[in-house]
C-alpha cells in the first residue's frame, strides 16, 4: 500500500464517519458527539445516547447512512475564531465538543475548523473527501462502551465501529478476511485445543491447561536457549514494589493509572508493569568496568497492567502477561551493533516461529513531550537507521511516534490472513540511565553513563500465542505440540499394545499420547482431527501382529502402513 | 534427645525466662511485661520499656541474672482466685498481664497460678525447676522488635532472646554451631557468590542475579523433569485474583492478614498467597471420568504473603516465593498409594539434593477448629500411617497440629551442622472439594468426591536454597553451578588460547568461564575459591605448549595437570 492511497484511505473512513454521525443525530437527535476517528480498515465514533444501543439499531443506522451517501452530499469547510465556535456548540448543547474546544483554546488556539455535510456540522481538522459519492463501500460491524476521554471515572459512551473502502470488492475481501478470521479465533482454538480458559475471578489472566502450559513453556525455553547462545543473563526481579521506585522511575507519574497499587506498614506498593526499574536497581548495584560491557540481562518478567474490562479480548488484551524483555546497557560505541544484532535476533525468532513477513518501522522524536537534546536523539535515530542499512532492510518511519525518553524500533508480522500484527520493540531510553544514575567505569578510570536498550521480541507471549494460533488456524509448528502423536487403539483389546507402543514413542522423544475412552474408532480419529494432532496412529489387529503402524498425518489425504523406526525417522 | 530430656529442656528455658524478666525489672522497674516462652534451644520475654535497648544493655543484665541465680532462688507456685489476681496486677501496674488474665476469664477459668521467685512474681502456668541452681549455663544473645499478641496495631515491645542448657558443655556445643552457622549464613553466602540481593523498596523479595537465576531454574527444572517423569501435568493459574475467589475458599476468612488486596471497577482482588483456589477452579471446568483418576496438577506458582517486615530473614522468610506446588484429585481407593508415591519421590528429592537425614510427622486432627467427621480424619490419618509402614519408615507424630481441613505429613531434613528444617507437607484436604463443588464421574455414572492432596517437596524455592547453601556452606551440587571450571590465564598473552578451552569445554557442556580481569594470578585464583567454583584450570604457557591443563579441583591440596579430554571424564 503506498502512501497516497493510505491517506486516501484515512480521508475516506474519517468523512464514513460523519455520515454515521449524521445517521445517528437523525435518530437521536439529542445524542452527544464525542470523537470519530479513522482506525484500521475503518472507523468509529462515540456517542452519549438516550438509551443503550442494540445490535438490531446498527442496520437501521446503515439504512440512514446510505439514505445520505445516496444524495452526495458535499463535504464543506469553514473556520470560525474559537469564541464562536464555543457558542455555537453550547447551542447545540454538544457538551463534549464544548470540552473539546476548550481544551484548544487553552493550548493557544484562535481559530477553528468545521465540516458540514447536508445539517450536520462537526467541529474538525479534516481533510474530508469532495462529497459522499466516494463512499462506496461501508459496513457498520459492532457496538462497544468506552469512556469520554478514556477516562472511567467520566461518562460512559456508546462506540459504533464501521468499516469503509474505495470498492466494493475490497470491502468483499474484507468479509471474506473477517469470516477467516473468525475460524482462526484463538480463543475458540484454545478451547478446542484445550489450552487456556479465563474466569470472572481473574478477568484478563489466563488460566493455563497442561497443554497450553506445555506450549507456553516451550516458548519461554526456546527464548532462554537463543539467549544463552547471545550473550544474555537472565536476572528476576521483585513484583510487588513500593511506590517509591515507580517515582523515582516515573511511572508513577506516567503510567499510575494502569497500575494495581497495596498498602501494608504505611508504605504504598504497586504489582509490576514493567520490569525495567527492578532491572536498573540490579544493574545500579555494581559499577561495571568498560570491558564487562554490553550487559544483557533478560528477565521473563511476569507484569501486571490494568486494562477496562471491556477492551480485554482473549490473549491479544490481557492484565497479566509476560514479557520476553532485556534490557542492554553498552557503551555509545557499542549501540549500532547491538541494534544490528538485536533486529537479526527479532527476525530470525519470527522466522523460526512460522512468520515469513514482516515490517520494521522506526519512530522518531515525539514534537512535544521528549527528553535529552536534539544531538543525542539524531546520534541514536542514526543508529537505528544504520543498523537496517547495515542489514540491508528497508523501513517506514513513524514520524514522532518515539517513545519520551528515546526513539524505537517496531517490529510488525504480518500474518496468513494478511493482517499486521505489532510484536516486537527496541527502544533507546535516555531516561532511566538518568534517573538510576547509572554508571560504568570507563578506559579513562571515570564514572560513565551507559546507554540502555529495551527489547522485547516476543513482546508478550500471552499476545504471541494468541496471532500464533490465529496465524496456523491452530497449527502449531511441531515442537509446540504438547502431543505430537496420538495412539488409536481400534478396540480396548488392543490398548495394551498400544502403550507398548507409546512408551517406545516416547523413549525416543515422540511425545505421544492414546485414546484409551471407549469411543468409537471414528469418533476416537475425529476427535484426533479437531485437537489438531499431527500424526494419529491406528493400532488394531493387523498393526499388532505386522509391528507397523497405521499413520494419518494431518493434511494428507492418504494413509500410509509404515514401520515405527520409519515412522520416528519424521522427527 | 528423649521426651523427658526435651520437658526438662523446656522447664528449664521457661525458669530461666523468668530470671530475665526480674533482671529487667530491677533495672526498668517500670517494665510491662508481655510474655516469655521457652524456645528451641532458649527463651524470651517481650517487655514494654521506657528506653529502647542497645546490644550493650544485654551484659549488664546478664550480670544481674548471674547474681540472682548465685542466690539459688526457689520457684515457688500458688493459685488464687482470678478476681484477685486482677487486682494484684492492677496494682503492679501489669497492664499487658491484666489483659491476659481478662482473656482467661472470657474462656471460664476461676483461678490462676503464680510462681514466685526471689521478690518477682509472674502469672505462669508453669512447670518451673525448683530452684535456680539448674540454671548453669544462661547466655542472652539479641534483642529485637515485637507486636503485643503479635498485631501490628498494638504497642510494639522488645524482645530479649537467650539460650539455656543443662551444662556448660551443652552450651559450649551451642555456641560452636552458631559460629559454624554464621559462617554459612545464607544471606553472606548470597553476596559472596552474586546469587541475589535484597533492596529497601522490596522487602523479602529477592533479586536474582545471573548466577542465582541460573540455580533457580536449574532446581525448578529439576522438580518439572521429575514431575513429567511422575505421572504430573503442569497449570498455571492467575496472580492476581478477585475476593469473591477468596471468600469462596474459606482464606479470605483465615488468611487475610497475609494478603495484598487492590481495588478496582469497584472490585477487590488479591494477590494470591496460595495455588489451590485457583487451582480448584481449573480443576472444576471439566467433570472427569474415574477413569482420568488420579490427575495430578503441578503448579510452581508465585506466591506473595504478608510478613511484618521485622520477621523477614534473607531467603528463610519472604514475601514473594515459589513452591513446587501440586494438587492430587483421586478417589478414596486410590489415597494410601498416591501417599506412598508422594513420600517416595519427596525423599528422592532430599537424597538428590544432598540431604541424607530426615524426619517425618504425621499432623493429627486438631482439637478445636476442625471440619469433616471423626471416620473420616480416621481414615485420612491411616492411609497416611499405613503408607509410613509400606515404606518401612519411622515417623513421629504432631497431636492435634493437623490443619483444619485433614490431617497431614511433615518434612524435616537435618543439615550439615545438625538443624532441623521443615521443608514438605503432604495434606489431605477435606474442605475444597466441597466448598468448590469438584466431582468425578464414578463407575456408576454417578457424581462423585475427589480426595484432594496438596503436596510441596522443596516447599518455597526461595526457603530450600537458602537452607541448601547453610547445609553445603556455598559448595553447591554440581548441577546448580553456573560455572563449574573456570579458566585463568596466567597473562593476557594466553587469554586467546584460555578462550579457545573455554570454548571446547562448553562445547562439551561443562559450564566454563574465564577470569579476563588484570588481576594477579594468586588474586584471580583466589577470587575463584571465594566463589566456590569447582573446578579453576590455569592456562600458560606450558599448558598452551602441550595442550594439557592445570587443574585445582576445590577441596583438593594438589592440583593436577591432565589432558582436556580426561577433564571432562569429570563430568
């Protein structure tokens, strides 16, 4: 997609927007606005509304909406100075765009922009297209609550999201995208696989089945091994930790409302949900000398991050999760080749994870809120830049997307379906070094300032598995099968065999299981095909006396009759 | 050491409790006193004072316990009618005892004991020694910090802690093994080695170095390998978990002290200071058949409990820790012989660890608070006796110290320099099948009961290895060592052909570092004793001549020089 077309696309599913505001004040004429931005393949827009929406309401919407397209309305601009546009807004009792203004005119605004489409006037930076015939491809999909400002101690809106393209055809694959979708839906995957489930008690914390347990592990030690073999440590810090490091960090300025906070002896802790400033006080306890550098201590670390409970969603949106994060502390010298090696690192886990695309992004300065001086961020945009240039990658940039203390690297998959997926990260921080008062003795004999890198390639592994299993419809790659192999006794005479079977399976590290319930034998395969084993082995009386096995492997039409050390020879 | 010896024990520490207290009150005769028990190996008394104490205070009343007990004092009891006692210790201003004996008229008593020695008179119930010329050998050893009944909002008084014996000789013993404990203090030993440390703004939670996240994992992985090897499959349930879960479980109700709670959506959560909740839950989502019995669950989940920060002691006693849990669902029939594999396999645990002595008890029903009828804590308490005698082992048993909800098997090993610790438990659980309604389906279709078992062989991870570095004194198993050879190079000239052995040994798994530093050799040779390491192998230039290496294997005078091929025989 290059990037006129996206813009084309943003333009597109913003003035989509409108007309579903338009729609809505046909039906709710006192309904309050709050925002309605274009998102991804789409757009929403939040409304205070009379009474609660039903699904039933949203056709009814799109009726209007395409009532409205119908008459191409023109999409028209005006600016009016901010004190009109205030008493404009009071008349039309738009409460939340009043606060909206407000909120400009404090930053130093005079002047506003507005939209009018048909009666509907919105308050607005545009762009906006000429008129509604552009829109020839809208879809209203779902309803959800949100809170005005993403703040749940204001009032709770009402969300209508939708969906807008260029042709009718893309919005067709996109249907056909969502239907796909909806199969490769990795919460009905883990039921079905039997991995994970969640509970009212622990809303957005999974709880891990053996299977889901086996995978999740396997995860956790094929990250432990590749970073052994890099030049990791793993250190493990603290979760539950007093108030005073999060201010001293600053996150309990920037971050205290996704935190859960406890009181005991008169001191105010608060659950992890990083694990950066436990690792800057392990790393503050010594004062490493110039050679010991680059210092790479991992930590799986568990965090914890309070999330509404209405944006929880499997294990894509989770409160409790554990990150495959590390943190570098090297020297200036050092940082474009440990950038160098932690994007190979990144590429080669999604590689060996089963995902062949990917896109890197680089986020630069932030206009407003950033710390260190214009120099230091170049030197270290400059690193990144090099870095990709060194591994002859190509990159986006996302303009002042950086993090305040330092700009990042963004590492995206794509998955089978074609949808992007934000994994990865690899973030300078000029921050915490600071704050910490970190130090390394360089060659000169005085104290020095390292340079840290947070990253985290798995990201979370919560968030892995969930676009890993939406990705392979459940397939997973063949060393996260927790059963790889299924032993199918055809009747419960042959079961013993069948143990006999399994058990030299496993001695050879097949890990292998059997079906020994008193199925039928076809029942016995389905239920084999729906949990997704790889190899399903029959075991009858023909096996039994022939010492061969009957093999069906997953995706192949045919079986095959095959000896077992042919048959381990797979693995 | 015999019953009636340990009486003695006792009733002489108490006696010798009660020469502290008029010592103190000769020297502070405003002194409230609260209570001063006898303790393994001695005694204390908590008192609330006009000054705090300073560690140059414990001479000065040791001296004045030394003079009373010169006098041969008698220990004399009489009884008085309740109400009396009150008004003498109203009038002796005791107000901490006063509320004592409040408390005995709550409960129904009439008339209470007093033993009078000297001028000092305590509200006791006895026994005493009959006069204090038994008491030969009195030391006082530390005072700390203490809560009146141990609650945080009550006066806090100071503790004076002593030790007493039936000789000279005993004491003498006494004071041989506390030298050779603070030599294997734990929490020195923690230092000395880098395994972790402990920072202000987490208080009994460790931070794991490299080297002591290295032995952490190498003993979970140990107890995941033995556990697959076992029959058990591995949960993971959430950290953090709501109080209706709590309530549900009976430890909101009996545990609450010991836990974090947080607020949010208007609902209260806990950190959960115990696995079996969640664990239930999980249990509870499938409705097994009796066919799937016995499903052992492990699960080595982090556990946060509150402890007053003045109890906390290095990795002996924390906040945050993790056990090798593992719930056991099983019918009746199958009880006797999961206990069997459960005592078998946590003695194979000990065995492996290097831990050759241990005693067992058998916890029975408590007099009090107990749930389940008599025939069943019967039954409970013979499959566990019964189990005892299948392994031909002795065990002793604790009357009445059964947790409320069944009977249960306690774990002591004994260390190096003799201590007793209490590492597993194996409990037969009667209350959480009920109260979260687990079943199984029986032969007969029927809903049935599961027998619940809670079993923890290492117990904390955090408690077994602070006990396992006082019991090898830092010489850890080899299994547990990061860096089991470490190369020294002579000079840096030979650092290039030290790295290239390295290489060859981790090649061949042997866990090897290299000392790079510009220290001496005598100095880089005795930095590698002080971490205990192994096996140091001396790298110049003879050895870069012919191949072979200079081996100083730990504990051994001599060093020997042999081929790289016949060093890893070693392993």
């Amino acid at each position: 997609m290059n990037k006129d077309s996206k813009i084309d696309n943003e333009t597109l599913r913003h003035s989509a927007s409108h007309i579903l505001a338009t729609a809505v004040l046909e039906m709710f004429p006192d309904a309050k606005l709050g925002i309605g931005p274009a998102i991804e393949d789409g757009f929403y827009y939040d409304f205070l509304l009379p009474r609660t929406l039903i699904p039933e309401d949203l056709p009814l919407i799109e009726k209007k909406m395409q009532h409205l397209i119908k008459q191409n309305l023109k999409f028209e601009k005006y600016e009016e100075p901010i004190e009109e546009a205030e008493k404009f807004l009071h008349k039309t009792k738009q409460d939340l765009k009043v606060e909206l203004v407000a909120g400009l005119k404090e930053d130093g605004e005079t002047k506003v922009s507005f939209y009018k489409t048909g009666n509907f006037v919105d308050l607005c930076k545009g762009p906006h297209i000429d008129s509604t015939n552009k829109l020839k491809a809208v879809k209203l999909t779902h309803i959800s609550g949100s809170y005005w400002r993403g703040d749940n101690e204001r009032p709770q809106l009402q969300r209508i999201y939708g969906v807008a393209f260029n042709s009718k055809e893309e919005l067709k694959e996109w249907e056909e995208r969502m239907r796909e979708s909806a199969k490769r839906d990795h919460r009905e995957l883990g039921k079905k696989l039997d991995l994970f489930s969640f509970h009212h008690e622990a809303p957005g914390a999974a709880f891990w089945h053996p299977r889901g347990k086996f995978v999740y592990d396997q995860m956790v030690n094929f990250m432990k091994a590749e970073n052994e073999k890099r030049g990791y440590e793993e250190i493990a810090t603290p979760i539950v930790l007093s108030s005073e490091l999060w201010k001293q960090s600053g996150h309990y300025e920037n971050f205290k409302e996704n935190m859960y906070f406890t009181d005991f002896e008169e001191r105010e802790f608060a659950v992890k949900p990083m694990n950066c400033p436990g690792g800057c006080q392990l790393f503050a306890e010594k004062l490493p000398s110039y050679r010991e550098l680059p210092i790479r201590h991992a930590e799986f670390g568990i965090v914890h991050r309070l999330e509404l409970s209405g944006v929880l969603h499997g294990l894509l949106r989770v409160r409790q999760f554990t990150q495959d994060d590390a943190h570098i502390y090297c020297t200036p010298e050092q940082l474009e080749d440990e950038i160098v090696k932690i994007i190979e690192y990144t590429t080669d886990v999604y590689k060996s994870f089963g995902f062949e695309n990917f896109e890197l992004f680089i986020a630069t300065k932030p206009e407003k809120k950033a710390i260190g001086d214009d120099t230091t961020w170049q030197k270290a945009t400059n690193a990144l830049e090099n870095a990709m240039r060194k591994l002859k990658l190509d990159w986006g940039v996302k303009e002042g997307e950086g993090a305040f203390y330092g700009p990042k690297i963004e590492f995206n998959v794509k998955d089978a379906i074609g949808r992007n997926w934000q994994l990865g990260t690899c973030q300078i921080d000029f921050n915490l070094p600071e704050r910490f008062d970190l130090n390394y003795i360089g060659e000169d004999g005085e104290k020095h300032r390292p340079v840290m890198i947070h990253r985290a390639i798995i990201g979370s592994f919560e968030r892995f598995l969930a676009v890993l299993l939406e990705h392979t419809a459940g397939d997973l790659p063949l060393f996260l099968q927790s059963e790889v192999a299924r032993i199918i006794p055809v009747a419960s005479e042959f079961a013993k065999e069948g143990e006999k079977i399994m058990k030299e399976l496993k001695s050879k590290g097949v890990r292998t299981g059997i079906d020994l319930s008193n199925d039928s034998l076809s029942k016995k395969v389905r239920n084999g095909e729906l949990m997704k084993i790889p190899y399903l082995l029959v075991v009858g009386e023909k096996e039994a006396k022939s010492g061969k096995l009957t093999v069906r492997e997953r995706g192949k039409e045919k079986q095959e009759t095959i000896s077992i050390a042919d048959f381990i020879k797979n693995f």
